[in-house]
C-alpha cells in the first residue's frame, strides 16, 4: 500500500502506539485513538501529544470520518497463552463487533488489523472464518501477511 501524505487514520486498541508512529511517519493524521488502560492512555497522549478516548464501546459514535482504519483489537481471547475464549470472552470479545460498526458507519479505504499468530487457527479456523467472512461482506479484501518487526529490523 503506496500511502498518501494527509490521510486521515483512527488508532483503536492503541497500546503505546504502534501503528500511530508508523503512520505519522508516513504523513498520515491521527484523528482518534482509543485506549482503555489509562496507564497506556497516558504513555500514548505523553508520545504523541493527543488524547486517546477510553472504552470504545461507549466512544464507537463520537469517531470522525477517516482514511485508515487501525485496530490492534486485544489478542488476549484468541492467544495460545490465554484462555482461548475468544469472541465469548466476557471482557474483550466483542470488539471486533465494534469495529464492524465503524466499518459500516464510516467505510475507511483502508483497514489494519493486528492480532496474535493463533488468531488464524483459532478455534479450528471458525474465529478467522467470521471476521475475515464480515470483513468481506463490507467490501474488503483480505491479506493474512503474517508481518514480524524482525522483518523491518526492528
């Protein structure tokens, strides 16, 4: 993806920022965050002077029109380290539901998704098979590039 300078990007899942620094780099402009650990919340707004909102599953309305969709929805449900519950996890299980919403409220170009390597084998392939079968139905194409820092030297 050649990515054009100016294009606007929401950063959901934040964590510390990842994907806002790649794409700030590149001349893109963060026009939401979300993070719900106020300690990474407060890391993210210190790194990048911007504020992220906190649950989006109270925040999904307020988001404004944007290029790129970025979402490093929390691998905990679908990490081999983890219990595995994956979309029945009562904490994290329904976050994909709410980046579905955007999608559909806000149909962004583009849209990275960032997850575990399991996440593909989770479940016997069911977990994949919904969110790559939603994903298509909104009109994406999908690309299951496992992508590693090691990769860019990082």
């Amino acid at each position: 993806m050649e990515v054009r300078k100016n294009l606007r990007f929401i950063d959901l899942f934040a964590g510390l920022g990842g994907f806002h620094k790649a794409l700030a780099d590149l001349g893109c402009i963060c026009v939401f965050a979300s993070e719900i650990d106020p300690s990474l919340a407060v890391l993210y707004e210190k790194n990048f002077n911007f504020s992220p909102q906190g649950d989006i599953r109270e925040n999904y309305e307020n988001i404004p029109p944007h290029d790129i969709l970025c979402a490093g929805f929390p691998c905990q449900p679908f990490s081999k380290a983890g219990e595995q519950l994956g979309f029945e996890c009562p904490q994290w299980g329904d976050l994909f539901d709410y980046v579905l919403k955007i999608l559909k409220i806000h149909r962004p170009t583009y849209l990275i998704l960032e997850n575990v390597p399991n996440l593909l084998k989770h479940n016997k392939g069911k977990t994949w098979n919904r969110i790559e079968t939603n994903l298509r139905y909104l009109g994406y194409d999908i690309d299951t590039k496992g992508l590693s820092p090691h990769m860019f030297g990082v």
